[in-house]
C-alpha cells in the first residue's frame, strides 16, 4: 500500500530461465507509479497531522527557461527557489512553514518528494542492472534518444518520476558528450489515457460512480466498516461513520495513511490509523471500489484503460513490423532526423510511461492479472517485455525502415502536419491534421480483419508481463496454442492483441460521449483476460 520493498536482482539461475536463449528481447515497455508523494488533499490536521511537508528539497533549487532577448533563438534558464505563502490568523499573507518551521522544502498537496525522488532514482538504477548489465539489451554507453519512448501524464510528480528514472538508468556518466536532449511526449488532461480518465470521458465517470455505489451499498453496513469506525471515528468529521462515501471517502483515508507511512515522524498520524487489521480493510474495499469495474465490464475496460493498452500492443505490433508504429516517429528530433545519428538505430528498444497506482491496477485488471493484488505501492511498475524466437525468420520482406521515414518526413513537411498519433485518439478523422496518413499496418486493425499474410507477420513474437518483477499470467493465453510450450506465461503476440483487442475503443472520446443513459453493470458476466 505504501513503499515498495523490490526484492532483489534476479540470479544467474532466475535470470537463464526467465530469459531462455531461445527467444530474444525485442521491446521493453514500461508502465511506472510515481514515487512517493504528499496527500493530495490536507485531511486529519484534528490529529495534530501538519498542513504542509517539509520533504521537497527540490524546490530550493527550481529552474525555469527564460527567453534572453526578443531573438526567439535565444534561451537561458533562471534558478529561484519556491515558497508557499498562505492566510496568517487575521488573513494577512504568511510563509508557509513545516512541523519545525521550515521555509524552504514545503511541498505542496501531492508532490513527489524527496523520498520519491529517491525510489524512482533507484528503479532506475534497477532497470539499469536489468536491461543494461545483466541482460545487455541496452547499451551501457547511450549516444541516441532514439531508441528510448518517454512519456508522461501531466502531473509534475508523474513527469518528475520518469525523469528521475531515466536519470537512473542512464546517468551523466552513461551518456556520450553530445547525446542529444531526449524527447518526452506529453497529452492535455483532455486526451489523457495514461490513467483512468473519468474527469474528461463522461461515459466512465458514470460507470466508476455506479461501481463505487455498489462497493458502498455492500460494504457501508458490514463489521469490517463497524470496525473501522469504532477505531477511528473520533478523528472524523463531527464522529461520523467511516465509509466507503464518507467524508472523507474511505480510499482518501487510506491515501493518507499511505503518505505518511511513506515519510518521517514528522508527519504522522495516531497509531489507531496503522492498525493492521485496519489496513487489510481499507485496502481490500478500496480494490474493489476502484477495479472491480475492470474485471466485469469490457466497457469500462475499453473506457478506463483500453486506449493506453491499445497503444501498448500497436507499439509491439509496430515492432513486429518495422514500420515507426512503435513510437519511433513520435520522438524524431527537432531536426527531422529519426534513427539515423550516432548509433542510435532504427529501432524503439525501451518505452518509459510515467503514471499512477489507478493506471497500473486498471491495466492488470483489465487482462485478468490483479487477482488477489494489493493497492500498488509507491514506484510500482509493469514491464511489458517483447520477444521473438531466436531462429524466427519473417515469412514475409519488410521494406527497408529508412526509406519509409523519409516518405513520412517529406509528406510531414509538405503539410506541416503533426504526429499521426494523434489520429488514433486525438481526433474522429481518418487522417492526421493537414491530410496525412498514418503509417499503414496492422497495429489498429483487430486481429479478425487481417489477412492470414498479415497474421503471418505477428508469429513468432511472445508476450510476457512482469509486475514489480513477479511475473503476472493472463488467462486467455493458458490455452493450447496460445503460450510458448512449456510457459504459460509467454503469451503469442497474436492472442495477446486477440484478447486486447477486445477493449480497445475505436475512438476514445466518442466512446465517451456515448451510452450516457445506458445501465452501468453488463446484462451478463464478462470477464477479463480472455
């Protein structure tokens, strides 16, 4: 529920079986919780909890890009550091300030702090041991960003924790002098699908509230709830019943008491809040109210998560077929340049998404691999591995991947047209704007509309997910045929996409403004990961 404790690096024996010489790593994504952070909203100070953490040194130490002159090629950067100022007692202006008085390292209501800084600075450092020393599928030295997807969601803790992990994996000293500035994609809160996006799909709010109505129908009344109550009413407002709508809602008590178990002494609560049973029963509804839509519903699986899998599997697809739909054309330099300076390659190797503890349970949920989870903890993350059998040969010739970025460039120049990402959520075209296509494949095409030669391409390519460096198993690939022999937890890149494809929306946003009024719970039973 809090911190993470990774176990630790993988032996020798582990690493021979979890990565047999028969197939080889092809593409690595990579869906990350933030690290820790402060609550998102100020609860309990009638505990004598403090309003504001003094666990930011970062903002000591803030830098902000400023145009030098009116000459728009011209930048320089300013350093400030940053405090809060607040209401004094007779509404004057004050400096907010720490437990002991601090200035100068008040974090404000959920940002990442230093602690957090810390953990994703050393997952970064574990995928590093991972992917660049024991496995060597990264290079120790990076000369190019190509090869490395970055994106984010736009919440600075979210951006700070990629950066932070990055930083890890790739420090000053594994970087060449003159590695280019790396590129990380971003959306507006608008087309956001790195998370749960109920704030702007108005279909999935509607399904999240009717799911979180039954978790409190079922649970508001029950002994477990009469416990928690009778433990911790007297810090609620006006001693009101804990519940799972109370206020504050039961999952924003358990945001708290998972802040401050994440930091110093400074800030915690009464040890009534850490009691174990306590936090068994917080943890196990809370699961249920936020996910339990994700393992009956296909349309709150296409909804809540569909799109950002969706890109997953487009980008693996991509992979497979070598065409720029494994992000690659999303992160071409200003220059123009894709893949072809200082031996970056023509290939995304590693995709690094920043997110949250919604979008990792929701996404796990939705395939069928959260059974019996716990809320994810603090710098969580799942690793999306790709890989092709060692002696595989394509049945089919990939036209050289040079050739088809240059096309793609010129017609980009000649439109000025954006990314065609954007045409798989961003708008109800078939075409980017300013006319262009996106490159054509299969990666959006559900698998019963491809051809048996576009299939063809597909095998040869397995699937394995890894959760907090456990292995996670769908189900839909345990059958016959759907696995590599012998491990069930390889799944065919074409059941993969089968079972994905099943949830992922043909166009997000309009899937969003559709069934407003339709009932929230399926007629029957659909269950996840098949």
């Amino acid at each position: 529920m809090t911190t993470l404790h990774p176990r630790k690096p993988y032996s020798q024996e582990e690493l021979a079986q979890l990565y047999p010489k028969s197939l080889q790593l092809q593409l690595v994504q990579i869906l990350l919780r933030h690290g820790e952070r402060t609550p998102v909203s100020p609860r309990f100070q009638n505990t004598g909890l403090g309003l504001y953490w003094p666990y930011c040194s970062s903002a000591r130490q803030l830098t902000s890009v400023i145009m030098a002159t009116t000459d728009w090629d011209k930048w320089d950067k300013l350093k400030y550091r940053r405090r809060l100022e607040t209401f004094g007692l007779d509404d004057g202006p004050v400096v907010a300030t720490g437990p002991d008085g601090e200035f100068d390292a008040v974090c404000q209501p959920g940002e990442l702090t230093d602690k957090g800084r810390e953990t994703t600075l050393l997952l970064g450092q574990r995928l590093r041991h991972l992917y660049v020393e024991q496995l060597g599928f990264m290079p120790k030295l990076l000369t190019d960003s190509d090869m490395i997807y970055l994106r984010t969601t736009p919440l600075p803790r979210a951006l700070e924790s990629v950066q932070q992990v990055f930083w890890g994996m790739y420090p000053t000293n594994a970087r060449t002098a003159d590695f280019p500035t790396p590129t990380i994609l971003t959306r507006t809160p608008a087309d956001e699908t790195l998370y749960p996006n109920d704030g702007n799909c108005r279909r999935f709010a509607h399904l999240s509230r009717a799911f979180a109505q039954r978790t409190a129908e079922r649970w508001n009344d029950s002994d477990d709830m009469t416990y928690l109550t009778n433990l911790l009413s007297k810090w609620m407002p006006e001693n009101s019943k804990v519940a799972v709508d109370s206020h504050p809602r039961l999952s924003g008590i358990m945001d708290t008491i998972n802040a401050t178990l994440a930091h110093g002494p400074e800030t915690r609560l009464p040890k009534e809040f850490y009691d174990p049973k306590a936090r068994e029963i917080i943890d196990r509804i809370g699961v249920e109210e936020w996910y339990s839509g994700y393992t009956e519903s296909v349309e709150y699986r296409s909804l809540g998560t569909g799109a950002l899998v969706g890109d997953i599997v487009s980008r693996m697809v991509g992979s497979a077929e070598r065409n720029g739909n494994d992000g690659l054309l999303e992160i071409e330099r200003e220059d123009g340049d894709i893949g072809h300076g200082r031996g970056g390659g023509n290939d995304i190797k590693f995709a690094l998404s920043g997110c949250h503890d919604t979008t990792l349970a929701g996404v796990l949920s939705s395939l069928g691999a959260f059974n019996g989870e716990k809320w994810p903890p603090y710098t969580s993350h799942i690793a999306f591995e790709l890989f092709r059998k060692s002696d595989w040969t394509s049945p089919t010739t990939v036209p050289t991947r040079i050739s088809t970025f240059d096309e793609e460039l010129a017609k980009r120049a000649a439109s000025n047209s954006q990314s065609w990402w954007a045409s798989l959520f961003g708008s109800t075209k078939d075409t980017v704007d300013g006319g262009v296509p996106p490159p054509e494949g299969i990666a959006r095409k559900p698998m019963e509309q491809l051809t048996d030669e576009q299939k063809r391409k597909l095998r040869g390519y397995y699937v394995r997910i890894r959760y907090n460096d456990k292995i996670m198993q769908v189900p839909g690939c345990k059958a016959e045929g759907k696995h590599l022999e012998g491990d069930t937890s390889f799944c065919t890149l074409e059941a993969f996409k089968s079972i994905v494809d099943k949830f992922t929306p043909k166009n997000w946003k309009r899937a969003c403004a559709s069934n407003i009024g339709a009932p929230a719970f399926p007629a029957k039973p659909e269950p996840a990961g098949f």
